[in-house]
DNA sequence: GATGAATGAGGTTTCATTCAT
DNA sequence: AATGAATGAAACCTCATTCAT
C-alpha cells in the first residue's frame, strides 16, 4: 500500500509501513491472536497467510515464530481461547439455584447470545477444525465434548425429576441444540433485524418445549 | 535420471501406474467429482491439491482442465450435484398427501436420514463454502435458501391451520433445525451405535415436540 | 546483475536476465544436473540455494521440481551419475587380460586419473554424503561397497597366487588405498606440478610395492 | 498462549528444561565444544542449529555469544583443538631416539589410533572445512600443512639414509596416507571387529612396505 | 556475565494453471 | 479429446545474530 515494495516478500522489513490494524499497546502474542482470529473468520484459515497476519498484527514473522510454534498452532490457540471461554460460561449457569427448567433455559439461551457476541471464533471453529494436525483436533474434541456433557447433565437431571420427557436420549437433544447453535455463524448476521438475545430466547423456548412430557 | 522422475510421486506422469481408486469405465467428468468429493470430505478443499484428485480419478492434469474450468469450478460442481439431489428428495415429502404433521415429521426425518447417506457431500458443504468465488456462494446461498423456504412453508402451513405453535417463527424453526442436521457432518459416525434413521426419528420428534402448542 | 530485482526472490521471472552459464541446447535435467555438480563442489551443498541452481542452468524452480522432487533428489542423481561411471570404468580394466600385477597396477592408475578428471564429482562426493536421506546414504554405501569389493577381489587374486603378500586383509589394503583416493579432491589442483597420470602412476607403485611379498 | 511457547521445542526459553547431555560441572565454553563436536560430527555443521547447540550444551543463546563470535568462530576453535593435539602427538614420536623406520612406523601407526579415538573431529575434519572463512580455512591448511611436513621429514630422511627408496617423492607418500588417515571417519565404526590400533598396524605395514626399497 | 525477545533475510517447496503438440 | 512440461507467484518456516535489560 502506498509503495510497490510491500509485495515483495522477504525484501526489507516484514513490518508494513502503513499503519497496522491491531492494538499497539496489547502484548504482542495478543495482537497475533486478535489479527489471526480476525482474518481467519474473514476468509478462512488457509487463505490467510503468515505475511498478512504478521502485517495486520505489526509485527514481524520472526516475532511470530518466536511466540508460536507453526500457523497451525496459532489456530490452536484460538481455539482455546474460545474452549475456556465456553466453558467458564456454562459453569456460571449451570450451577446456579432454581429450578432445573430454568437454569437450562437460561444456559441454552446465553449460549446463543455468547455465540452471537463471538461469531468470529465460531465461523472458524466450525470451519477450521480440519486444519489443525489430528492430535490437535482431538484435544479439541475432547474438550468439546466435556462442554457437552456438563450440559447433557442439565437434562438428565431434568428427565430425572420428571420435568423433562424421556422419550429422547439426552445426547441427541445436546447434539441437535449445539449444531444448531454452532451453525449460528453461518447465517447469522449481526445487523440483521434480530438480536441475539431474541434468537437465544427462542432457541431456548424451542428447546424447552420440546423437552416437555 | 534425465527424464521426469516417474518414480516420485506426482512427479512425471500424472496418471499413477498403480491403479487410481475410481472406476475406471465411469467417465471422466464423473469419475473426477467423485473423487474430488472424496478427498474434499477427507481432507478439505484446500489440503486437496489438483494433482491428487487427478491421480485418484486415474486421469491427467490436462483431462481435468478440459471437463472443468478450475479447481473451483469442480468443487461448485459438488455442489450443484447435493443442492439438486435434496431440493429434488424435500419436493417429494413435501407434496406428499396426508396431515402437515406427518409431512414434516417424515419430510424432516428424511433429511437427517440423506444427509447421513451421504455424509461427505455434508462435510464439504460446510466446510467449503468460503472457497467458492463470492458470486458462486451467493448462488449455493439462494438454492439453499430456496429449500430453507420450501420447508419453512411447511411449518406456516401447520402453523395457520393451529396444530402448530405460533410464538415461535418458523425461520427460527427452520434454521435452528438445519443447523442440527449440517452439523451432523461433524459427529455423526457411520460406525456409531445409531443408524441415521434412529437419529432422524429422533430429531423429527423432537422438532415436532417443539412445535406443539 | 544489472538488475537490482535480480535478487527479489518470487518477483517476475525466475530464469535470469542475465544468460545463464550452461549450455541452453542441452536437455533441462542436464542442465541442471551440471550446474548443479559445479555449484556444489564450489561451495557446497548446503551454501548453494536452488535458485542459483536454476538461475545458472537457465531454467526456473518450477521446471526444476517438475524433474527431480527435490534438492536432495538433484544431489542423489549427481551421486548416482558419478557411480555408475567409475563402475563402468573399474568394469573395464578388471576384466582385461594380463597377470593381475598388471590389471590391478593399471586399475590402480586409472581410477586416480578418472578422480583427477572428475574433481568436481569426488569433491561433492566426500563432502555430501551426510545430506542425503539416510537411505539414500546407505543405497551409495552400497553401490560403493560393491565398486570397493570389486577392487578386493583382484587384491584376493593375487593373494591367492602368490604374487602378493597375505599378511595384510586384503579389505585394509582396498580401504586404504580408497581413502587417498578420495582425498585427491582436498589438496588435488588441476593447475599444480604433477598431471593426474604422474600421481595415478605413483599411487599405483606405492601400492604395489607395498603388496610384494 | 500470551507468552512465548515453553512447550514447544526451541520456542521460549533456550535452556531445555530436561536436562541435557553435556556436563553442568565443566566450564560454559567447554560444554558449548563438547555439544558442538558431537553434533557437528552426528549431523554436519550446517544442518546443527545454533539452538539445538546451546540447548545440548545447557546454556542460553547470549551465552554462547558471549563465548564465541559466531557459529562459525565455535567450529573454528573445534578445528584448533583437534590440530594442537594431533601435532603434540606427533611431536612425541617423531622426537624419538631409534632407527628411522621404526619412528616411522610407530607414528604412522600412532597417527591411526588417535584419529579412531577422536572419530567425531575426524569427521567433522573433513566434511566442514569449506563452511569456515577462506582466511579460516587457509588458517587450518597451513596448520595442516606443517604437520604433513614434520611427517615428510621423516621420509625423506630415511630415504637419504638409504633405507626408504627414493623413486617416489616423499609428498606423494604423504598424501596418500593422510588421505587413507581421514578417510577412516567415513568407514571405521568402533564397534566394528578391527581395534584401531589393529588398523593402525595393518596401515603401518603397508606404508613400510611400501617404502623398502 | 547472561538473558531471551525480536529481527530480517533467505530458504525450500507447492501449486493452480497454461499451452504447444 | 488429451497430454505433460513449464510457469511464476506465493506459501510457510528457519536461523544466525543483535540488543535492551
């Protein structure tokens, strides 16, 4: 931009001249992490490259290198970030007092609205998974699937008291909300006429009624 | 040593001396979609080289540059090919006789059941959207949405003849619903302990659970 | 040269503006295979990048990964070459006719004149071996095993005839008289007092003086 | 995530935090020759980084530095090790009392027993002479060079004395020897069935023989 | 003496695509 | 209709070294 060397790789500096996009203050793995997240949403991981990440962060490739191991690793580290976010999320919930309807509906419904807030992070979770290398993706869906268990507990213990029907495994209820809730990132957009809260209410509502005896 | 390396892999020739896995008296236009479907689901669009799918559809670089525009352009084929084949399955539920209940809970249950037949067109479509041009995923974007309506008619139906619940708006329905089924491609194993017809049954009574007033 | 793009890797061309050294109605992998052999006897293999490889054979990157899979693949097929020349040529002088005093003094001399002509080759050969694969290491200690028990045979000839002496492993002698061969390319200068003949001539006497009786 | 990666190889700290091989008692230079020896010699100088050094040796990367002006300055005083100790062993035998011959054969056979002893600097000897500077290297040739004289003297003075024969110049013999010395890095293997002072006699011999007039 | 974050240049390789045959 | 050699751009990554602390 502004000077026809910038194309040129490994020709002077990595850092762009102009200006970056990213925070000059936040440390610089941060801004690595919050370029990254940015454009991997934006175009998807492997249309990203290094050289715009590193651009959009300003910093340099070396610097980069030095703070994560691999491209690949950089994508893990967002999705950690997003895991541990989840997770704190739901425990919140999940362990307040009240009734167990309750509780679940006010999980399920704050899960759409966490989801909407961080769309970014889900575009590429549901997009990119296949990119990280198999031990990687495994350890993601080990904690995936932690996430999905402290939620399929809300409904047994539902089905259990009697407030819930039984009729359906409590799996499949927790595999079909998510999918629903993961798939958010492929239609929702956030200037549109519904919000997220709304969504999450009637995601919720939907849930619930479906979970009637 | 002085001519192309045959014996390295992709070097030389294109076409592999050891047989390519795709049938051989298929043509060739089908042969290269079935085995770029294969190794889109199995490895993603972008980790899948040109050079690999011709070698696994047994025919050469140049073939596939004769049958298809581009690499894009092969996997927009994919794509036309799924979108064709459940637009065609829903109209057939969907003009079925019988009370709208039943039509959507078969019609429902049907597109789970598909959507497992055929889980690799599944994974691919969720996966790759982003890789098409704008202009093409705007068009996968309308045919799809065109389906999304011809069902969401389904549910208006039941809906203003009062056997379905109106609090709820039926594209909510709608997209919570597709949402479930897409991200079957991200869970649902073939080898699992529930065939695709329990999983959809399952799903279908739940959608209608939900939809009860 | 006389361009300052010239060394703006991945910008334009990759053939040189400037003509290149090798000799342009010679096939690509010739080309490539020479000025690969001279390059790396200069300064070695890990000090010569591919682009001066191809930028001296006149040909791109691309054309030079279409024949040969990688750098270490060119390397191996110098190797190779040089094998199977000194084979041909051992090949010949051990099956002449004549007392083995003779064969062996004349086998003896020519393989110091045919290192002497090939330096280049004898160089990279010493030098290099460590950056193959392992198993392209141990496939030219095996080629190599097989010239060096050629070479013991006509030693355990003369042995058993009597016309050398035995109480020397015929291996050491072969091993021995080998590894001054292959040190020519340390100190070995084309431009110095003794022509190739005059140190085969010796080298070949000091090694049968050495086996009289 | 956030800071430099410890867990990942390299990354992060330079001091590995399972310990490493070499002796935490000896001085930091002694360490950084040792782990560089051992390296150098196992995989070639060019392909041993900097890091995996000082990660071997148990130190930082400043340290190093502090040590040592550069990667090459680090080789450069392996090379000057090897060279003093091969000249004082040398020095010894050449020095001592008794007939010509026998200084000879011992130091020819002593020469043998300490290359196989310090098999590592034999290799990296050889193989890396060309990555040091061209002043460095006409340094270590020059160094070498005298060495090979002090062995020439000794010939020549046994062939002045009528012992040796003379219709083979003294340099020639030299080389051939040295060249079969350097050469055992490429072949010998300690575990093999030859002691080195077995191949050391066997060279010997040869060498003697070879000189009797 | 010692640290380790950061640099910046360069490395090898991959790949979709073109085009003369 | 089909070939396969050749292109050229860009990709990811490594590495020796420096310097503020």
């Amino acid at each position: 931009m502004g000077n026809p060397r910038d194309e040129c790789p490994g020709r002077g500096q990595d850092r762009s001249a102009s200006g970056p996009r990213e925070d000059n203050t936040a440390s610089v793995s941060d801004r690595l992490m919050s370029a990254a997240t940015r454009l991997f949403a934006e175009r998807g991981y492997e249309r990203t490259s290094v050289r715009e990440i590193v651009q959009a962060a300003g910093v340099t490739k070396g610097a980069m290198y030095h703070y994560f191991a691999s491209k690949d690793d950089l994508l893990f580290a967002v999705y950690e970030r997003v895991l541990a976010m989840q997770m704190r999320r739901l425990e919140e919930f999940a362990s307040d007092e009240g009734p167990i309807a309750e509780r679940l509906r006010e999980a399920a419904a704050d899960v759409v609205r966490t989801t909407v807030e961080n769309l970014e992070d889900t575009v590429i979770f549901q997009r990119s998974l296949h990119m990280l290398s198999p031990e990687r993706q495994n350890e993601v869906r080990k904690e995936r699937r932690s996430y999905h268990e402290r939620f399929r507990e809300m409904i047994e213990e539902g089905q259990h008291s009697g407030v819930f029907r039984t009729d359906i495994p409590a799996d499949i209820v927790v595999t079909q909300y998510f999918g629903a809730v993961h798939h958010l990132g492929m239609w929702y957009r956030p200037d549109g006429e519904l919000s997220g809260a709304a969504v999450g209410d009637h995601f919720a509502h939907l849930l619930l009624n479906g979970l009637r005896p």
